[in-house]
C-alpha cells in the first residue's frame, strides 16, 4: 500500500514525518480491526443479496410450473381437437 493514498482515507493508520507532510510508515496493527468490519459488512450485504436472488429464483420456478401446466393443457386440448377432427373425417 502506498502510505500517502491510504492517509487520503484513513489519516489515522499513517505515520508521518514532524512536519506532517511526507509518511514515512503505516501502523498495519490499526488497520486490521477496519477490514474485519470491511469483510463484515460485505457479507451482510451478500447475504442479503443472496436471499434477493433466492426469492426470485423462487418466483421464477413457480412461474416456470404455471406456464409447463398451462402448455400440457394447451397440448392436451390440441391433442383431443386433432382426433376429434381426424374422426370426423
């Protein structure tokens, strides 16, 4: 990491010279704990975009069920029209 583009965020994590103009380090041993809630909060966020994508997943199968019924009745209704015109023939 460079030290003075993670000062722009986290200005306390940098170590800077006395005159506060040039770093010349980064205490790591504060950033951990931000990332713990960095990964935290990014799996809530997953979490909750996972049971989004199962909800519709959900709705989608059911739809899917409703139009394969809706097609076996349509099959079905051309089916007896077909004999019933090949008997009239």
């Amino acid at each position: 990491m460079v030290a003075e583009e993670v000062g722009e965020v986290l200005p306390d994590i940098v170590v800077y010279e006395e005159d506060g103009e040039y770093a010349t380090g980064m205490d790591y041993s504060k950033l951990t704990p931000l990332l713990v809630e960095a990964i935290k909060s990014l799996k809530v966020e997953k979490d909750a975009e996972k049971a989004e994508k199962d909800a519709e997943i959900a709705v989608l199968k059911k739809q899917n069920r409703q139009l394969e019924n809706r097609l076996a009745s349509v099959e079905s209704l051309l089916s007896s029209f077909s004999l019933q015109q090949m008997g009239d023939e």
